[in-house]
C-alpha cells in the first residue's frame, strides 16, 4: 500500500497526516523527501499525525529520527500526534519515546509550540 501525505496548516504550525505503511523502500523514502521539502521551504513547526500509519518498520523510526535530526539541525521542532497502541509500544521498546515530543492529539501538539513562543 502506498504512502499518502496530507499537508495542513494549522495556527502557522505545518501539519503531515501520513497514511498508510511507513517501510523500507518507497515509503519512507517519500517520508524523508517531503520532511526535507518541507524543511527546504523554512518551515519550522512540524506536526506528523500518525493516526493512520497502519504499520511502521525499522526503516520507518529510521526515517522519523533522520526527520528530527534534520529539523533540529535547521532550527526546526518536529512533533508526534495520535501513535497508534502499538507504535506508541515500538517507540517505548526503542527508547525513542525519550527523542520526540509526543502529543495524543494534533490539538495539543499544535498548542505545544504557542505555549513555548
């Protein structure tokens, strides 16, 4: 199953809802491509809603610290919304719970970066 982002703006905070598998190959791949872009256009608040990710391996955290890094390198903040059980699991089994910030909502993420203004 293919990779679908869709990109919001909400109160100047960008916002990827990212639907489907996040996988080695073409998908995270398309992940990186348009955390990049997105950071290439001087955006510097970003949300991704995972709600819908249905499945995440290896490659997919990879790609997701790579995405951090990146945005912390450029000046950026890169949030979590909305794990799903058992990637909330994946990222306590890994410890990268410790790396992001992760919000139950897209609400409290976006609200996150008013408070810390």
């Amino acid at each position: 199953m293919a990779l679908n982002i869709i990109e919001k703006e909400i109160s100047g905070v960008t916002v990827l809802q990212v639907i489907g598998r996040v996988t080695l190959g073409e998908e995270s791949n398309q992940l990186r491509t348009r955390l990049k872009d997105s950071l290439a256009q001087g955006k510097t608040r970003l949300v991704l809603d995972l709600a819908e990710v249905t499945y995440i391996d290896s490659a997919g955290l990879g790609t997701l610290v790579a995405g951090f890094t990146s945005a912390q390198n450029q000046g950026a903040n890169l949030k979590l919304a909305n794990l799903t059980k058992r990637f909330n699991e994946q990222l306590h089994i890994t410890k990268l719970v410790t790396v992001f910030d992760v919000y139950n909502s897209v609400e409290d993420a976006v609200k996150s970066f008013e408070s810390a203004s």
